[in-house]
C-alpha cells in the first residue's frame, strides 16, 4: 500500500523539480578589451602609446582638431595694410 | 574620459555617400548591409537637405533595453556595441531603433534573418582588438589603432564629424557662429538627450 504512494511522491517531486526556473545569470556579453589597450595590427596610428589612456585620448582629440575643423587650419584674419 | 558621439552637419552634406563606401570597404561589409546611409529630408522641397545616419550610439540606447537576450554593451567611451555570439536575430532591436541602424544579412543562421550588424563607431567587438576573429564579425577595430571612424575621416565636406563629444560639438558650434546659419542637428537631441550641439548650455549667459 505504502510502497506505490511512495513512488508516486517520488516522480510527483521529480516531474515537479523540472519546472523549476534556472537562475539566468550571467550570460552576458564577452569582456571587451579597451581601446586604448592597442591594437596586434600593422596599422596603428603613431603619436601614442598603447596602454596609456591620456595619450590614447589626446591623440583621438588632436586627430579630430586635425583631420575635420578645416578652421583651425586656417591663418586668422588678418586687417588690410595700411597705405604708404 | 572621451565620450564619442557623431554630427552630421546638414549644411555641409552634398549626398556624395563617401562615408558610406568607405564604411563598407573599411570593414567588408556583406552585400545587403548598409551599416550607414545618406537620407534626404524633405527631398523634392526647395531647401531639402541631405544627412549620414547610422547607429549614433545613445546615451539611453533603445537596443539595450529592448534586447531579449541582453547582447549589447556600452564601452567607456560610450560606443554600443553587441556580441554576435549571443544574438538570436530576433529583430526587436531594429523596430526599436529610431535611426534604423540595426541591419541584417539577408542569410543567416536563423531562418531569413541572421544575426544584427550595425556601425561599431569602428570599434568592434568583444574579440580581441585587431584579431582576425573580431574583423570578421565586426570589422577594424580603429579606435583601438588610435584612428577616427572611416566615414567621418574620409567625408570630402566634413559634414560627418566623429569623436570625443566635447569635441565635435566645439568643431560644429564653431562653424554655426562663422556661418551664422544651421545650428539644427538632426538626431542629436534623440541619441544624446535635449541639449543640441551648438546651443549654449542651459544657464549660460548670452
């Protein structure tokens, strides 16, 4: 008598575990190595040093300021000479 | 610390879709994939203006939050970037963006739709930096060569401007004050919050 209601609680707890919920952490994205860590490519950009953020920084600033405000190139305006 | 962001600037762009050419060839973009594009607004209107859009990169990024399988990340720079390795192509990010930026190949691994590419402000991917692993899923890894994004580096007008946001905008507020005419940033306020490029700070005095 006791032996198949023990059963029974057995697969009843066992069918019942299975709908329990998996913690779902983690999972999440690969770690990212920063940028201003360098780059294995032949290609890299002089004027900084890989591993030094501030120089990273800099260099992207000073690349910025360089390569796009066409402004900055530009001698600044000067007033017309007087005549002699 | 760099916060990088783009400006397009609608006065200076001539709808010569360099930047995106030279987003494709940069990083070998498959056919079908436009990770940027040049838009035409209020095209046939006397006045219409063209813009470069691709993925900007929010500072409150809709991707992320929509993302079922949490596969974005933010950078400290402030770049969004994903792992293909975790998308499940499910498209939500692409309904959620509003520049349309998420794109998909038209084969893949799920069914028509494969896993979501988009512009990594040239900065790929959770591989290591310059690995061959990281090109081919995400293409050069630039920022960690110590170089711009392509598109902005090879526009002809310098309408597309990239970098440091701080100096983008000082670039762009510069050349509104020379010119005396638009200051509008399309996007601007929607990646970045209210605050427009070449507007004063709220409080400043004028």
């Amino acid at each position: 008598m006791m032996r198949p209601l023990v059963l029974i609680s057995v697969l009843a707890l066992t069918g019942l575990a299975a709908c329990g919920e998996k913690p779902q952490t983690g999972g999440g994205v690969k770690s990212d190595v920063a940028p201003f860590q360098g780059a294995d490519s032949k290609y890299m950009n002089s004027g900084w040093k890989a591993g030094d953020k501030t120089s990273w920084e800099q260099g992207l600033k000073a690349r910025a300021q360089n390569t796009q405000n066409e402004y900055s190139k530009m001698a600044a305006p000067t007033a017309p000479a007087a005549p002699k | 610390m760099a916060r990088m962001k783009f400006v397009c600037d609608a006065e200076r762009c001539i709808e010569c879709n360099g930047c995106v050419t030279a987003c494709k060839n940069e990083h070998e973009v498959p056919w079908g994939v436009n990770r940027r594009r040049v838009v035409t607004l209020n095209d046939g209107v006397p006045g219409e203006k063209s813009i470069s859009v691709a993925c900007m990169h929010c500072s409150d990024a809709p991707c992320m939050a929509v993302c079922p399988v949490n596969c974005f990340y933010r950078t400290d720079e402030g770049v969004v970037l994903h792992d293909k390795d975790i998308c499940i192509g499910c498209g939500y990010c692409s309904y959620a963006c509003p520049f349309g930026a998420p794109q998909f190949p038209a084969s893949g691994t799920f069914g028509v739709r494969g896993k979501m590419d988009k512009c990594t402000f040239c900065a790929g991917g959770p591989e290591a930096n310059g690995s061959q692993a990281e090109f081919e899923k995400y293409g050069r890894n630039r920022l960690a060569e110590g170089k711009l994004p392509s598109c902005a580096e090879m526009c002809s007008t310098k309408a597309l401007l990239a970098g440091d946001g701080d100096v983008v905008a000082d670039i762009f507020r510069n050349r509104v004050v020379q010119r005396g005419k638009g200051a509008e940033v399309w996007g601007w306020g929607t990646a970045y919050g209210s605050k427009q490029a070449g507007q004063a700070p709220a409080g400043a005095k004028s």
